[in-house]
C-alpha cells in the first residue's frame, strides 16, 4: 500500500510530542546565541556546520593539512574536530579558536567512543548479552570520565541500531535484533555518557546513530540500500532512537544508507518530521563521514553543492568531513536555496551545544593535564570493566555440569592461538585501548591457578585460522598430561566492526576440524568462544559438551573468563541477539511472524527448509548458568483490561539449584489478532535478579499501555481489542503462558 507521507506527518503530529532535555537554553544563553548569529557572516556560520577529521603524523602531507585546518580555525571557518584528543592538542586548538578567531568561538573535539576509551569494555553487542543496563551505563559513565580527561566533549555513541543480520559486521556495536532490550541499552550508555549535568565537565555529549535503519542493510553489507515498510521501520528499527531521545540524547548522526528509496542524509520526513517535529528532538543532527557527498553517488544529487542543499534542508546540522558546507554553501544561501531560517536553526544548534558543556564560560575545561594522567585505566575502572566482562558471558551449553572447573585441578591446556591474543579482546572501535593493557584468556587461567601446570598450544595461525602441520600429534602428546583441554576458538577483531561483513557466519578457517581432534582425546573439554557477532554453530553446539560465549570483552577479558570458568561467578548473560544454525537461515530473529503457513514436522508445505531445521541453534535470550531456575507462568492481576489500563503481571522465581547466581527473567506478549499481522512474541519487560540457592521471589512486572500498541496500515499507533498471550520464561522459547483481554 502507498502511503502518504503528509497523511502520516499529520497523524504522526496528533501525537504528543514530549519537551525534551535537548531543547532551548535559558535566556542567558539564548541571547548570546542570537547575539553571535547577529554578528556571524555566511561563512562563518558554515564553518560552525563544518567537521573534520585531524591529520595525524609529521609527514608533509599531515603538516599541511594540520596548519590548513589552524588557519580555518582562525578564520571562524571550521568549528569542530573528528578524532583530536590529548590535553596538549585539544588545548593549542581551542587556543587558537578563542584567542586568535575574530568572533572567539571555542571548538568542539568528538570522537568514536564505543566501548571505553583507555579501559576497554566488552564491545557493545557483548555488554547487551549482560541485560543489565545499570552495569552498562557504569562502562559508558568511565568511558565518559576517560575520554573528557584527554580533552574530547562528544562521543559517537551510542550506536542503536538493531540489527537481524548478523553478517553485518556493525552488529558488534549495537545491542542485537530486539527493540525493548535496545531500547533499555540505548538509555543506559546515554545517561552514562552524558551524566546528570551535561556541564560536569566530566560528561560527553552522546549521540544516537546512524538514523536510521542501518542495521537493515540489505545482505548484511555495510552501508547498503534499506527496504522495509513503514510498520517495520516504526515499530522495530525505531524505538530505540525514541528511547534515546527521551534520555535526553544531545546529538544524532545519520545512516549512510537510504531507507525505501530516500539516503538518510536528504530524508527530510524522518529527520525534520519524525525526530524533530514527531519526537520533540531539538540537538543536532551531524552527517556520517562524507554522507554528504556521498548523496551525489546515490543518485539524487547532480553537484556537491546540490547534494549540500539537500542535505542541510533535510535537517543535517554537521558536514562531517565532506567539507560541502563550508567549500559550496555560500552561494546556495545568497540566492535562498538554503534560507538563512534554516542556516541560523543549524549554527543555533552547534552553539548550543558549546554553551552547555561551558565552553563559553572557561573554553579550557577539559583541557587539564592533571586529569589527564590520573584519570586513565585506574584500578577501578579496571574493576568495572570486569565486572561487566563477566556479565557478558552467554553459557551456551554445559554437558553433566563440567564447568565450573574445580580450583584443585593441576593439569590444564589451553589450546587457540585467540587464548594468548592480547589483540582480538579489543574489538573493533577500540579508542586508545593498547593491546598491553588486555589480560588474555591464558594470562587469566594462569593467575586464577598459580599451582597448576597450564600448558599452551596456538595450534592455528591467525588471522586464517589454519591448523598447523603437527597439531594432531602434538594434541595427542599433551593427552597424558592434561586433566582438562580448553580450547579458544572465534574471530579476530578485524571480522567485525566497520565494513567488516561476512557473507558466511560459520567458524572461519579449519576450527571445526581442531574441534573435532580434541574431542576424539576423549578429554574433558571446554570451548570458549571469542568473537564479536553471532555465529552459526551447528557443527560444535552438535558435539562439543561445554560451549561458552565469551565475545571480546576488552582488558579484564582473561580475568573475567576465569571468574566464570572457576566458579568465582555464575554466568548470567543471555543472546541479544539470535544465533542460527547456518548462515542460510539468516534472516532469521524471535520476534517473526506466523505466516498462514508456520513450520510444523508432519506438513511439507510449510515454511521451512529442506536441508536444515527452521529453528535457531541458540534463541534470542537464551543463556544457562551454573544453577537452574524455575520460573512460573505470568499472573495477570486481572483478566479484563480496558484501553489506557496497565496491567501488573506477578511471576514466581526459585533458584532451584546449588549455587547463588542471577537469572534474567523475561517477559514476552502476543498480540492474539490484530488488524496489521502481530509478531509470535515481542520482549515487553525483563528484570535481573539474584537469588541464593533454595531462595525464591515473587516479582512483577507492568505492562504499559504502549506495549500493546502497534503501527497500523495508516500508521496509526493504536492498541486494538481482543485477547493477548503473556509468556514468561528464562529465553525467547522456552516459555510459560496465560492470557488477559483488552476491551474498549
Ligand atoms: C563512520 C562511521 O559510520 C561512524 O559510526 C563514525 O562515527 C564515523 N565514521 C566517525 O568516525
């Protein structure tokens, strides 16, 4: 169906939009914002709306470009830097900006901050595996205190795509496939980066990216077309940018790609209408790194200056790194192609930003060397790195409990060349992290038991993952000394990230096969697996008897990995994301649809695969621990609801086995019918909780009104009559249901 984007403008404006804390200054700074604009020429202003990247190194090339940019930062025409940092740059910059510019405007540093900046934590996607969003504002809260030390104001975090295509190699940055649990990460890390008091001087102005769709790359190829109806865009894609401007988000950066034939950086509907007008978001909006150039090879602009009109009239404030702005603007704005309204909207929203951090005030704030040296990789901020490592961890199978591993064992040997890979713990996005700083998953075991004789094999090459020549032989020699192998098996860090697709998920190289020569020892053995995104494990999660999901959990990875293999920490980390069998099942995510034709064994023409099951090989949610939970059916505190009504659903919880531990208990809702087909099951609430051995606890949840609200064929967010399944359980399948009724 076609819809008209002004019908839903309209409706979507009906809507309340809510006063968000991006919006105006006081009167103080408002006035010296106007009074600045008053006094700002055209290419001024542009300068403000110009971003870019620093140059680096002492070679010609850089020194040239160091001293151009200087000179423009002189000129008032470039007002914020991609990628400067160190107290001693960042400050011999903002000198010049406030001492030598004629209208003293001071400068704005940003740069990538994903998962830490010195301290490194567990990349993103590995810390929503954890479904504790007060662990994951924690990391974004160091990482503020970090980054903000060495003299940057703004971070390019974080990122809230949702992503159902684990190919994509993005997906290591976001918080997986589903909405609510994206949407509770996106509010964590905003308020950890940003803090309580945008003006700290220790907080970092967040920023939700890439707006919007991006996860949805068609194939799961980095910054490809996105085609999707608006119910799906709306109702899945979205949420989490919603959630991260009610936290109060400062800044978006838009998608590289475009969504239903419009590139993100000229979608004028989802930037002005949706963000802007729909949603009440009033910061500022900077483009992907040469995004808006990049409209030219999209195919709707015939210029760079074309492409800069569209864009800054689509609502993106920044110019990162395309230098169209600044380069091509000018002229676009004497002759009201770009009107001076929206000109002085965007330069508004650079210098408001400048005033809330207090840069008007002392310019210098984050520039202290001090801070600089004492701020960075402390004891506790290693510790809250670990203790969000180890929550991170997915136990994906534990055959007759093998694990955890008593302390008393003498003989291990630890086998993959990952086990001793400072590098790959990293990830992608890595900030200042230094590969000397990880604790490897060797180093980790070792210390956890000094007594013990622990030998190491890499047994393959990286980064082919190639066995080498002897390994049989020398696995088989080790046999007699060995009371447990551990072997390391995943990707590198370079898999994952930026560009970084694979058009298979299967284990790279030749680790099956070193799977298999362990397995036939007869030995007891343990896989640990590193990697940044969901892999498909047919081969192992079949055979192998303790699979554990350990990710790159950054600088306290070995420390981390050892708590859990000893028993110091009883995992609880559950999948955000869903983990296939083979890569030819993906798309492949919990909450689908039914179809008129659901996979069921006995019928062949059903919706499923000749060569492989329709199910995953590990469900969204899914993670064991070392003890077991009995987790009852949803109590609804009535049975009949009306329209606007919460409802209270109680759920009884027992940890019915030996060791104290946490459990995620989750909370799923069926829309039964509905006039727009529902998903089998959407996540509507989860709550960590811990609980001793033999302990047990009743907890409730509230179903909110918008919780069984969805997008109609006209895009209508609206709740319609009739019967609703709640299921509660430990993960996505492994459920228990009752049902309530929702009357008008
Ligand atoms: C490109 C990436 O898509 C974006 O996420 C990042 O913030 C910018 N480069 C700046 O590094």
């Amino acid at each position: 169906m076609k819809i008209n984007h002004k019908v839903i403008v309209f409706l979507l404006l009906l809507i309340s939009s809510a006063i968000h804390a991006q919006t105006k200054l006081n009167q103080q700074g408002e006035a010296l914002i106007d009074n600045l604009i008053s006094q700002m020429t055209v290419n001024e202003k542009l300068g403000q709306l110009a971003q870019m990247r620093w140059s680096w190194g002492d070679s010609p090339q850089a020194a040239a470009t160091q001293k151009l940019y200087k000179e423009r930062v002189k000129q008032g025409t470039l007002g914020s830097f991609l990628g400067v940092h160190g107290v001693a740059l960042t400050c011999e910059l903002q000198r010049i900006a406030v001492e030598e510019s004629r209208l003293k405007i001071p400068l704005l540093f940003a740069q990538d901050v994903i998962h830490g900046w010195r301290t490194i934590f567990p990349v993103p996607l590995a810390e929503a595996a954890s479904w504790n969003p007060d662990l994951v504002g924690q990391s974004a809260r160091v990482a503020a205190v970090e980054a903000t030390s060495a003299g940057i104001h703004w971070t390019f975090a974080p990122m809230v795509d949702i992503s159902r295509d684990p190919r994509w190699g993005r997906i290591t940055e976001g918080s997986g496939e589903d909405p609510f649990l994206g949407s509770a990460m996106a509010t964590a890390r905003v308020k950890g980066f940003q803090g309580d008091d945008i003006s700290a001087g220790n907080t970092l102005l967040a920023c939700a990216k890439h707006f919007c769709a991006y996860g949805a790359a068609e194939g799961g190829r980095d910054y490809n077309i996105a085609d999707m109806s608006l119910q799906t865009l709306f109702g899945i894609y979205l949420p989490p940018f919603k959630a991260a401007v009610d936290a109060g988000v400062e800044t978006f950066m838009g998608a590289f790609n475009e969504v239903n034939g419009v590139p993100m950086h000229a979608n004028d509907f989802l930037i002005n209408k949706v963000l802007h007008q729909q949603w009440g978001f009033s910061g500022l909006l900077i483009s992907d790194f040469t995004a808006v150039m990049e409209l030219q090879r999209h195919g709707i602009a015939a210029t760079p200056e074309d492409a800069g009109v569209l864009a800054l009239n689509a609502g993106v404030d920044i110019d990162m790194e395309s230098d169209i702005y600044a380069g091509e603007l000018a002229s676009a704005v004497t002759d009201n192609r770009v009107s001076e309204k929206v000109l002085n909207n965007a330069v508004a929203r650079v210098l408001r930003l400048k005033y809330k951090l207090g840069l008007f005030d002392d310019p210098y704030r984050y520039h202290n060397l001090e801070r600089e040296k004492e701020n960075i990789l402390t004891n506790e901020h290693r510790q809250v790195a670990r203790n969000v490592a180890r929550e991170s961890i997915v136990l994906l199978k534990n055959d007759n409990h093998l694990l955890p591993l008593s302390k008393t064992i003498k003989n291990i040997t630890v086998v993959g060349a990952l086990a001793a890979d400072n590098d790959a713990p990293l990830g992608a996005w890595r900030g200042q992290g230094r590969k000397e700083d990880v604790i490897t998953v060797l180093q980790g075991i070792k210390e956890a038991l000094p007594g013990a004789r622990i030998g190491y094999e890499a047994a393959y090459d990286l980064p082919e993952f190639k066995n080498q020549d002897d390994i049989k032989d020398r696995i088989q020699k080790s046999v007699p000394e060995t009371d447990v192998f551990i072997l390391v098996l995943g990707e590198t860090a370079r898999m994952t990230g930026e560009a970084s697709n694979r058009s298979s998920i299967e284990l790279p190289g030749e680790q099956n096969k070193l799977a298999q020569i362990l397995k036939r020892t007869g030995k007891p053995l343990v896989i640990l697996l590193m990697n940044g995104r969901p892999l498909a494990l047919s081969q192992i999660a079949h055979e192998m008897p303790v699979i554990v999901e350990c990710w790159f959990l950054g600088v306290e990875m070995g420390h981390a990995v050892a708590d859990v293999l000893f028993g110091d920490f009883n995992p609880s980390g559950k999948l955000p994301a869903t983990f296939p069998r083979v890569t030819g099942q993906i798309p492949i995510y919990y909450n689908h649809k039914n179809t008129g034709r659901p996979p069921v064994e006995d019928d062949f023409f059903r919706s499923k695969y000749l060569d492989v099951p329709w199910t995953p090989q590990f469900p969204f949610g899914y993670g064991l621990g070392y003890s077991s939970f009995d987790i009852s059916a949803p109590v609804p505190e009535k049975q009949v609801i009306h329209s606007g009504d919460k409802i209270v659903v109680s759920v009884h919880v027992k940890n019915t086995g030996k060791y104290d531990g946490q459990e995620v208990v989750q909370l799923y809702l069926r829309d039964e019918v509905r006039s727009i087909t529902p998903p089998v099951k959407q996540l509507v609430a989860f709550n960590k909780i811990f609980l001793k051995s033999g302990e047990s606890r009743s907890i409730q949840f509230v179903i909110q009104p918008d919780n069984l609200k969805f997008y109609d064929s006209n895009l209508n967010y609206k709740s319609e009559p009739g019967w609703f399944t709640i299921y509660s359980g430990a993960d996505s399948e492994n459920l228990k249901s009752s049902r309530f009724q929702l009357v008008n």
